[in-house]
C-alpha cells in the first residue's frame, strides 16, 4: 500500500524558514517523481514543485520560485521542501503527492497519491 | 499553458447521475487529463486519467460508478448512482513543460 506522510509543519514568523518532509512507503520510491502541492483555507489547489525520479529535473511555481527548495533523498524514500523567506500567502496545507509514471520528468503523467498534508501558518 | 476551467457548484439528487465537465483552454484540446477527488477535510483523491479520445484508466479502488469522457475540450466525469459520500470538491489536473502541473478551480458537488 501506497503511504505518504508529511511532517514539519507549523507556526512561523513571516520571513522566517521551515523544512517539510515526506516520507514515502509501498512502492520503489527512486522510480517515480515527486511533487507538493498546497491549498490555502477555503481555496483550490495548487501546485508547488516537482522533482524527476533522479533529481535531474526541478520546477516550482512563479509564487515561489527563488524562496522554494525542493529535494529528495532516494536512499531514504525522503522528499523535502525548504521553505525560505515565508509569507502570510504561503499559509496553507501542503501535500506530498507521487507521479504516476515511472522515469519521466516530473511533469509528464498525474498525480496518483497524496499524503494526508502538514499545515503551514505564516503569522506574526 | 494550459488552463482548466470548472463550474463552481454542482447538486443531484442521491441515487441520480451527474456529469461534471472540464474543459481545456485553446490549442490545449488534445491534453489528457486527470480527476481528483477531495471529500470534506480529507486529501486529495486521484479518481482516474482521461485522454481525448474518451479512454479513461481509474485509480485503485475507484468504484465503477465513476466514469469519464471527452468531447473536444471537454472533459467529463460522471458518477452513477450518487452515494452521499461522493459529496466533495472534484478537481481535474493536466501537465507540460512549460506550466508544469496545472489544476483547476474545482466543482463542489452537493448531493441533495
């Protein structure tokens, strides 16, 4: 069975930084790409960043492109997401998902399973 | 890019059918898609792919009540038999490279 789990969530300052983690079970973590994704309260989703089976390719949104890092540890079953210079907007529920196909580039095939989130509020 | 455009709400009765669209931004009619579906405080659900030609995959344990189809630009997901349980948010999902991984807006379904 498919697990993801989220940790790392929590209250920070606005400016502040955070690290958010994912931790994959149930299938050959190093074969697919990985991605999070965040929903603000009330709001739709919205993709955040993906990262390729190998780290080779990486995209973020515009919204945080340049404040946004991700990464993963395959050797781990690890996928993270520094989080730098936080703004009030970045406060949502961040989900860990999986790509569906095997070796291609993160942005190539849907996303077919989520992590339950870990919420980020970014207040003062 | 690519944009995908939901209505806002939908409503059905229990135990009737509704049909839910998605529907691509020009010169993206071709892209194949996937549904999500997101009950009411939980994740996020992958339901199943959709390509243009109407051929659909389902996600594991997806029941058979769920199907979809295409028309042009068009997208659609329809469930059968609504159970009260299928009262969620239902969101559909397409990719390049050049957005990357797009959503759209969402559908509230409300089963009356």
């Amino acid at each position: 069975e498919v697990q993801l789990v989220e940790s790392g969530g929590g209250l920070v300052q606005p400016g502040r930084s955070l690290r958010l983690s994912c931790a994959a079970s149930g299938f050959t973590f190093d074969d697919y790409a990985m991605h999070w994704v965040r929903q603000a309260p009330g709001k739709g989703l919205e993709w955040v960043s993906g990262i390729s089976w190998n780290s080779g390719s990486i995209g973020y949104a515009d919204s945080v492109k340049g404040r946004f890092t991700i990464s993963r540890d395959n050797a781990k079953n690890s996928l993270y997401l520094q989080m730098n210079s936080l703004r009030a907007e970045d406060t949502a529920l961040y989900y860990c998902a999986k790509g569906s196909s095997p070796y291609y580039d993160f942005w190539s095939g849907e996303l077919d399973y989520w992590g339950q989130g870990t919420l980020v509020t970014v207040s003062s | 890019q690519p944009v995908l455009t939901q209505s806002s709400s939908a409503s059905a009765s229990l135990g009737s059918s509704v049909k839910l669209t998605c529907t691509l931004s020009s010169g993206h009619s071709s892209y194949i898609i996937a549904w999500h579906q997101q009950q009411p405080g939980k994740a996020p659900r992958y339901l199943m792919k959709l390509e243009g030609s109407g051929s659909y995959n389902k996600g594991s344990g997806v029941p058979d009540r769920f199907s979809g189809s295409s028309s042009g630009a068009d997208r659609y997901l329809t469930i059968s038999n609504l159970q009260s349980e299928d009262e969620a948010d239902y969101y559909c999902e397409t990719w390049d490279s050049n957005s990357y991984v797009v959503f759209g807006g969402g559908t509230k379904l409300t089963v009356l």
